[in-house]
C-alpha cells in the first residue's frame, strides 16, 4: 500500500510539472479525481458506488465538461505541433494573437482553399520559413480565410504578427509594433533589426511565429526583404497580385470565388439566419435565430448569388442590405436598375478593424492608384464588351490595319472616328508602332492585380474579366469617357469582321450583342459590319431588319441609282437570300447590274462584282445555271484583262466557275479551275492562308462528287496538316479539320482509323471545349459509330449513353437530340442480341417521342424499326408482323411507297410471314419490294438482288420449280456481272438454280452445273474445303437419284473420307455424308438382288 501511496504522488508530481510546462500549447489534457480516494476507502469493494458517483459529479462538472470538448475538438484536429515546436515553447502566457482584426460575423468556410493553405504552413521549413501565399480578385476572401486560419489554429503558434503590407511604411511599422508588444525588452529600430529577431529569437519571443503579411499589393514592393532568412516560422502573404506566387509556388493558394452552393448558403445564411441543426441539445447550447427558407427564396438567392458572379464580398454585402431592407424578393431587379449605388452601399454591420470600407465597389477601388493610365483605358474599353471571352488576337488584328479597317465604306466619316483611332494607338501603341510586347506588358499589369484572367476557349487566348468588376469598370466612367470608350470598343470589333479573320467571329458574337445595332448613334459603316457577325451566326431576320434600315438611310442620302446606295442593295438583296427569298434576292441583284452598268460601265469591277453574285443566285435554281455560268465566263476573261494574270478576285472568279462547273458534272474541268485557283492564292496569300484552304477544301469536295474519294481523303490530309502547322495540335481549328478525314475513313468503311482519329478529335475536345460542349458530344457520337462499325457494340453502347445523358442534361430528356442519342443506345442493344433491353428502351423512345411530338413532326420511325427488331427476334412474330404492318403504312406515307426505307420494311414484313408460314402473302410483299427496286435502282443493283434471293426461296418452297429456274438465272447473271464468275455468291447462284432444275428432273443440266462447281472451287477453295466437298456431295445425291449408284458411292467415299479428316467421324456433316453412302450401298445391294432375281428367274 505504501509503494501505491508513493507511485501515485510520483506520478501526480510529474503530471503537475507536464501541466505547468505544456499548458500554453493545450495538447495536455489530464483528468483525474483527486485527493477523493483516502484513507477511509482503503476496502475498495465496500466503497464502489461512493467512488462511481463522486466520479460521475466530477466528470459532469463545467470546467471538466468544458476540458473534454476542448480534448475531443483537439484529437480530431490535425496538428501542426512538432517536437521542435515543443522544445522551443516557452512557459508563461506569450501569446500575442489578440491583435489580430476579428473576422467578418458571417464568414463562410470555404474548405479546399483552407486545406491547401494548412498543407502549405504544414511543411517542414526548407531554406526559409514554410510559405503560403494567397491571391486573388479584391473581395473574393483573401484576408478573411487567413484570419480563420489563424483563429482556428492559434493553439500552435507562440506569436501571431498580422501586418499591414500595403506598403513599405505599414509594413515596417506594424512589424515592430507586434514585435515590441510580445516582449517589451525588446526594442528594433528598423526592420532589418525587428527582422534579426525573427530570424534569431529572444527573451519572450520564440522560434514558433506566423506573420500574416497582408494586403501585399504595391507592385513596388519587393517582399523578398521582408522574410526572414530563417528556418522556422511561417509565412501567409494576401495579395491580388498573382506573382507573388512565385515567391513559392507550392505554396501558391489561388482564391477563386465561391462556388454555387456555397454562395447561395453565404447569401441566406447572413440574410436570413443560419439553418437550425435539429442535432443542437437546447438544454446546453442556444439556437440561433433564423427565418424559415422556401423554395423562392432559393431560387431567388441562386440568380442573385449567379449575377454577383459568386464574389465573397459582394455576397455578403448583398445579404447584408436583404437583411436590413427585407428585400430577398426584389434585390435581383435592384441589382440591375441601380447597380452602382447598390455596389457601393456599404455593409454597415461589420465591426473589423480593416482599412477598406466594406462593399464591393469600394474593394475594387484600391486598384484605382495602382494601375498605369493605359490600363484603366483598357478596363474602360472592355467593359463595353461581353466580360468573358475577348480575343486578346483581336487587338492585334486590329493593330494591323491601323484601327481603321471598314468591311463597308458607306457613308463618310466624322473626326471622332479619327479620335477613336487616336485613342486606340495612344492605349496599344505607345512606341508609335504596334508591339505584342506592349500589350502583354498591359495585360501582366492587370493580371497581377488579379482584374483579368487569360482564358484559352476554342484554342484562342481571350480576356476574362469578373462580371462585377467589368461593371465597376464601367460605373466608375464620366460621361466623356464612356462615349470614348464605348467607341474604341466598337472599332475594335469592327476590325474583327474581315472575311480572312472569320475565326474570331464567333468569339466576337457575344460581345457585339452588347451593342444595339439598329440605333442612330452606331454609324451605319459600323452597324453594317457587325451584321455579318449576325450572318456567321445564323441571325438571318435580324440581319434582314438591319440592312432595309441601313439601305433606306442610303437611298434617302444618296438616291436610289447611286453606287453608294446599290452597296447596300446587294447586301439586302444576299439577307433576302439567306431568308430564302430567292426571287427578290435575284430582282434586287439584276437591278444593281442594271445600275451599275449605266453608271460605271459593264466592265468595271464593281459591276463585275454585282454580276458574280447574281450568278451565285442563279446556280440556286436549275433553269438558271446557264445564266451563271455565262456570267461566270465573262468575269473571268474581264477581270484577267483588268487585274493582270494573278489577283485574288480572279482566283474568286476561278472558283465560281467550278462550282457551277461540278454542279453540270464536269468535274474534270472543275477540279483544272480549282487548281489553278489554289496555285494562285498560294503565290499571294501563302499555303496556309484561310483564302487558300478554302480553295483547297472545295477541289477535295470536287473529288468527292466525282467519286474519288482516295483523293479527297489525301487532300483533306494535307489542308488538316496546314492548319495544324497554323494553329498547333490544341486548336479546334485543327480538330475540325482532322473530323473533316475521320468522316472520310468513316464513309469508305475503315473504322479502324477513323476510331483513332475521332478519340483523338473527342478527348481534344474534351480538353478545350468542355465535356458537355456541342462538339464533343458531335465527336464521341462518331467515335461511337465508328466502334458501332468495327461490331464492338458494347463499348459504341456505353459511348452513346454517354453522348445521350449528356444531351438530356443540356437540352432535357424529351429534345428529339436526346431522344436520338437514345436510339442509337437502343441500336447497339439491338446489335448486342440484348434484345429485352432494346424493346424497353425503344417503346420509351416511343412514348416521349409521341408525348412531345406536334402536328407537324413525323412519326418515331427509327425507334419503331428497333422495337420491330427487337420483337421479332424473341421470336414473337404475329406481334412483329403486325409492327411491320403498322411501319410499312407510315413509312409509305411519309416517304412513299418506292423509298428504299419503305420497301426495306415491306421486305421485313415479308421475312416475318415466312416464318410464319404465310408464304402467299410473303410472296406477295417480295414482288411488290422487287417491282420497286428495279425501278429506283434498277435491275443490276444488289438490293434488286437481296429481295430476287427472299423472293426465289419462297417460289422454290412452294414447289415452283419452273418460276424458280427463271429467277435463279436472273441471279446467276446479275452476280456474275457484279462480282465475276468465280465468286462463291455466283456459285451459290448456280448451285441453287441447279436444285431448281433438279425439281424439274432436268438432271442432265443439274449436273452441268453442279460440276461446274464443283470444278471451279476445286481450284479456288482447294479439294478438301467444304465448299468443294458441298458440290461433291450433291452431286453424289443427284447420281443417287438417277440410280447411277457406283458414281454416287464413289463420289460420296471421297466426301466422307475427306470430311474425315479434316472434320472428324462424328461431325454432323461426316455423319450425314455417311448416311447418304450408306442409303447409297443399300440400295446398290438391293438392285444386285433385284437384278440377280430376275436372272434366276429367267
């Protein structure tokens, strides 16, 4: 009892002195119920329940409560505690994070960018203190999600220092000030000495430290003199400039904006009130108070939360003014009525000691004295624009021509179109010349204050600016500057619109719809050029609206018969014409020629030019294309005689006239014109020009309408080979053009390098456009069809349900693309022989294809072939031919009754009452199936052919014999022609026609043919294939039928024994051959007694 005595006030002393030394770091926690058990308790047993209930009071109590939630909250806590950190802690309460700004009251976690911030403080120091630096857009949480951290995890430092690095001044000055205020023995004078501390610690001052440098945002500052130079402590730098990244770029946290969900919960959380944890004990902790969600206040903080762009601050802020105003409902259309005021009303409920007020306007303000004059131009031109996706090589476009580039030249121009001009050059062109590394320059400048991001969409740098602070940019504008601005933007985008550019006009769509085009204050040169971006875009009666306005504006300027005003004619002539208008496109177009040809002359080039589009219009319709082509002829001599022997519009001329060329069939003289065009672009343009693979891609559709498709394919080789030589490997510019190949292999059969061309089209797609983007599920639908070819139907199948869940996310499940994806899933269960799956799945096809269907649309006739097919393979075939029925009459309806698609299912409909039995009426359908094929494709064709093979049998069944004859030799001839004498489907032609004649006892001529052969497969197949021995063997049985038993038993000896061999004894056809000898013998032994009978009669 003694040594227990002792053992315990041992280990009670040396409890006490790990207390008294660990206590500051809170990772020792004892918990003992002391000085209870005495003297008096020395039986044990006798005394339990005294001891059980003294225990449970102490381990009820407040303060040992209290200490087991701070236990349990630190055991699950990843600890930055090293033994280091333990050996150089200090005892006494040394802790200075009490000058740390509290956080925001409605801070919300974002836990990835917290993860990686504790991952990068968590690193064993290496050459410097472990790093973590943290930038990102003002307002997207940088300063907030650093204080958490240091809240959250204040038990493993000795010292926080927050100090103020927007500048050299605040930054030397807060430090020393932590500094002094952890020991006040300590006395730096500067930095470098407050910096030695840090590096070499004394007094209260430890080696554990964090400084959290915050706000780094003076380009001026260089911090790499303000880390210490050590190997202990850690480092946190906020800042928007993205190069400080570089300080350490595993430590480099970029703050992006909050994602959706956390957003939404951000907005109604400080709005409305946290949601109530059902798990939360009411006797121990008090339930916040929060209203009730509904199902519109989500919605409406899911649009709210989606036009803030998801930005921390401005989040809250909305909430904020929701909160004090309850405006949940209304705060969207406040948004976009009165933006500005709405961005700048500041969240007066925070209470931190930050220096920037707190709203969002006033956040992105601080960059304001940052930034050079030529950036803040810039942000001001752009917020003109769409905020994502500007062509950064716009610019550089633009800088080629000056800035001055016009599509049209319609109407003069004023001085502030020379301004504008003036303005752009001064922004992108401060050396007096166009420089790329100027505008990168501009570009770092805003890039490391976090206001633009380089995006690569479609294989193009764009500008991605955030919605908000492309709004900012452009609130903050004077009237003055936004009539510049807004100018400059459009000059911009104008200069985009030349038809060697047509790569950027899809990027340039969304940013010029910012734009009103049919208002008065948009000059009509400008108004005219953004429409053929409308035009790239399909927008055709828009595009139409524009030019009536544009051509009435110029008739009342200049009159109806003056050049000026027919430029304008022939463009609202082409928008008639794109609205399939083709009569007034054609009337308009004569009557510019008419003009013009008074005014200038016939042969000067802008009636020449009129002329080439009317000719263009002609060749729409069949009785005019002699008038093209007219037209056409004397374009070209006229401008050879005008231009010289090489221009570009005599190249253009050159491919009119062989498009009008192919159109009457003469490829040859097409593909010469096309050649010549190719070899001249190429001399003045260059082989990689947009004007000369243009030329190139149509000579290779030449050669596909005239049936050389070896040549086509090398072709559209050599045009994907130049633009990938442009654009690199990761443009979709070059993966179009290797589709444009892997629709060629796909075509010609070879779905083996088609399947490698579309994977390598699908996943570049992938990677560039995104994985729901309309072009790739276009490349992984024929990635599919190209395994749907190659019968790897599993693999086609999964692909295909992955192209069809997309499109039902995107379009929803009842779009008729959805609903076609789906049917290729049913097709390739179908081709699977998973024929349940496949009837399930069609009849759902079926069912929202009907559901949705209008009047207008066609019956769900793919589907209905599926579902026929599936039906009539599990064998239930009065149900399949009724479906047959049902599709033959819609078909016909639809298609009529000669379409191949028609007589495809009457052909069906005849196999199912085959196999019924119903051979009359099966006849009846392949003679009705074979009356309409040889007239759509003709007699020699192999699907007059297919339906002759169903028709024979059936006739040959029914014991037809004669009718049989006659069209097994039509077969005979037709094969013969198509494949050649020696082909086995024309021997099987012969040999069949040879059962026919054999029905009739023509056996002299069965056995004609049957030897023919047989003679014939002796030498192409060998002796011993079984084909060889087929025709052996029938002819066997035909001498066997005659009685001509000693050929028979001969001819059949050599098909057994070789079957045989080659077979083995119990092979089905062994054993049949051995039955037919055997039957042979027999009745060879039966006619030697019949004969040797009657001998002996005699």
């Amino acid at each position: 009892m003694e040594a227990a005595t002792h053992t315990a006030q041992e280990t009670e002393e040396t409890a006490e002195n790990l207390q008294r030394r660990l206590e500051t770091l809170d990772i020792y926690f004892r918990f003992s119920v002391e000085r209870i058990i005495g003297k008096e308790y020395v039986n044990l047993e006798t005394h339990f329940e005294t001891i059980t209930a003294h225990t449970r009071k102490y381990l009820t109590g407040d303060i040992i409560d209290g200490s087991f939630d701070s236990y349990m909250k630190v055991s699950h806590q990843t600890s930055a505690i090293s033994l280091d950190r333990i050996l150089w802690s200090r005892v006494g309460d040394l802790k200075s994070s009490h000058e740390l700004p509290p956080l925001t009251a409605f801070f919300i976690m974002r836990a990835g960018p917290m993860k990686e911030i504790t991952t990068a403080l968590a690193r064993t120091p290496q050459d410097g203190p472990a790093m973590a630096i943290v930038t990102g857009l003002g307002g997207a949480g940088k300063t907030q999600i650093s204080l958490k951290y240091a809240y959250e995890n204040e038990d493993s430092y000795d010292h926080i220092l927050f100090v103020d690095t927007s500048s050299t001044e605040s930054l030397e000055k807060t430090a020393i000030a932590r500094i002094k205020s952890i020991d006040r023995q300590l006395h730096p004078l500067d930095w470098d000495e407050a910096r030695d501390l840090l590096e070499n610690p004394t007094g209260n001052l430890t080696r554990n430290w964090l400084m959290i440098m915050d706000n780094a945002d003076d380009a001026q500052l260089d911090l790499r003199d303000y880390i210490p130079r050590c190997e202990h402590g850690c480092v946190l730098i906020t800042g928007r400039n993205v190069a400080l990244g570089n300080l350490d770029p595993d430590g480099h946290v970029l703050l992006d904006v909050m994602s959706r969900a956390e957003a939404i919960e951000a907005l109604l959380s400080a709005a409305l009130g946290p949601i109530i944890s059902t798990s939360l004990k009411a006797s121990r902790l008090q339930q916040p108070v929060s209203t009730p969600r509904t199902d519109k206040d989500y919605e409406c903080a899911a649009l709210i939360v989606e036009e803030l762009g998801y930005l921390p601050l401005a989040v809250i802020q909305a909430a904020c003014y929701i909160k004090q105003h309850k405006c949940l409902h209304d705060y969207l259309a406040l948004l976009k009525t009165s933006r500005s005021s709405i961005l700048r009303w500041p969240a007066s409920v925070q209470h931190d000691k930050l220096k920037y007020a707190h709203s969002t306007y006033a956040a992105f303000d601080t960059t304001l004295g940052a930034l050079s004059p030529r950036a803040l131009q810039l942000l001001g031109i752009i917020s003109f624009v769409h905020f994502s996706d500007f062509p950064r090589s716009l610019i550089a476009v633009a800088a080629s021509t000056g800035f001055g580039y016009q599509y049209y030249d319609l109407l003069p121009r004023d001085a502030e179109y020379q301004s504008t001009i003036s303005l752009l050059h001064d922004i992108f062109c401060p050396r007096k010349r166009w420089d790329q590394v100027e505008l990168d320059i501009l570009l770092e400048e805003l890039q490391n204050y976090s206001l633009v991001t380089l995006v690569l969409v479609s294989g193009v740098i764009t500008l991605r600016f955030h919605p908000l602070l492309h709004g900012w940019a452009n609130d903050r504008l004077s009237n003055s500057e936004r009539g510049s601005f807004r100018a400059a933007a459009i000059r911009l985008i104008a200069c985009g619109t030349n038809k060697d550019d047509i790569h950027l006009r899809s990027l340039l769509s969304p940013h010029m719809e910012r734009f009103s085009l049919t208002t008065e204050d948009l000059h009509v040169n400008d108004r005219a050029a953004l429409a053929e971006v409308l035009i790239s875009n399909g927008q055709t009666s828009k595009v139409l609206t524009i030019w009536q306005e544009i051509y009435a504006i110029m008739e009342a300027a200049h009159g109806k018969e003056d050049i000026r005003t027919t430029r304008a004619a022939l463009e609202l002539a082409n928008a008639y014409g794109n609205q399939n208008d083709w009569d007034q496109m054609i009337s308009m177009e004569r009557e510019v020629v008419r003009i013009r040809a008074s005014l200038l002359g016939s042969d000067h080039l802008e009636t020449l030019q009129a002329m080439a589009n009317l000719a263009r219009s002609c060749k729409m319709e069949d009785e005019l294309v002699k008038d093209a082509e007219d037209l056409e002829l004397r374009i070209l001599r006229v401008r050879k005689e005008v231009l010289g022997p090489n221009h570009r519009d005599i190249a253009d001329a050159l491919c009119d006239l062989a498009t009008t060329r192919m159109q009457q069939g003469s490829y040859d003289e097409a593909q010469s014109l096309l050649t010549e065009a190719s070899t001249m672009l190429t001399a003045l343009l260059g082989k990689t020009h947009v004007a000369t693979i243009k030329a190139m891609r149509q000579r290779a559709k030449c050669y596909k309408r005239s049936g050389d498709r070896s040549k086509e394919i090398q072709l559209k080789k050599e045009i994907f080979s130049l633009i990938r030589t442009t654009h690199g490997d990761a443009h979709t510019n070059t993966l179009r053009a290797m589709a444009k190949v892997a629709k060629v292999y796909h075509e010609q059969g070879q779905y083996q390098e088609s399947e490698k061309m579309w994977r390598r089209i699908a996943d570049g797609n992938r990677e560039i456009l995104g994985s729901q983007h309309e072009e790739t599920l276009t490349a992984l639908q024929w990635l599919a069809h190209s395994l749907f070819g190659l019968e790897r139907f599993s693999e086609s199948a999964a692909l295909y349900k992955e192209v069809a869940t997309a499109k039902q996310a995107i379009l929803g499940a009842q779009h008729a693309e959805a609903l076609d994806a789906m049917e290729w899933v049913a097709d390739a269960y179908l081709w699977q022989e998973h024929y349940i799956e496949a009837e399930q799945l069609a009849r759902k096809i079926i069912a929202e294809r009907q559901a949705t269907d209008s009047e207008n649309q066609s019956p769900p006739l793919e589907a209905l072939d599926i579902l026929v097919h599936s039906t009539y393979q599990q064998g239930r075939l009065e149900e399949a031919k009724e479906l047959w029925t049902k599709v033959v009459k819609l078909k016909g309806d639809l298609l009529g009754e000669d379409h191949e698609h028609t007589l495809g299912a009457l052909c069906w409909l005849g196999i199912v009452n085959n196999d019924l039995g119903q051979c009359a009426e099966a006849e009846a359908c392949f003679k009705a199936v074979l009356t309409g094929r040889r007239k759509t494709v003709g007699n020699q064709h192999m699907q007059t052919v297919e339906v002759l093979d169903q028709l024979v049998h059936v006739v040959y069944n029914g014991d037809k014999y004669a009718e049989a004859e006659e069209l097994w030799r039509e077969i005979v001839m037709v094969k013969r022609n198509l494949h050649g004498e020696q082909h086995e489907e024309t021997l099987g032609a012969m040999f069949w026609l040879g059962f026919a004649l054999e029905g009739q006892e023509k056996y002299a001529e069965t056995e004609a043919i049957w030897r023919e052969v047989a003679a014939i497969r002796r030498v192409a197949f060998g002796e011993h294939h079984s084909s060889t021995l087929d025709a052996l063997f029938w002819l066997g049985y035909l001498f066997q039928k005659q009685g001509r038993y000693s050929e028979s038993e001969s001819m059949l000896k050599e098909v057994v024994a070789t079957r045989q061999a080659t077979l083995g004894d119990q092979h089905e056809d062994t054993l049949n051959a051995k039955e037919f000898l055997a039957q042979t013998q027999q009745a060879m032994a039966d006619s030697s007694q019949k004969q040797g009978g009657s001998l002996g009669g005699r």
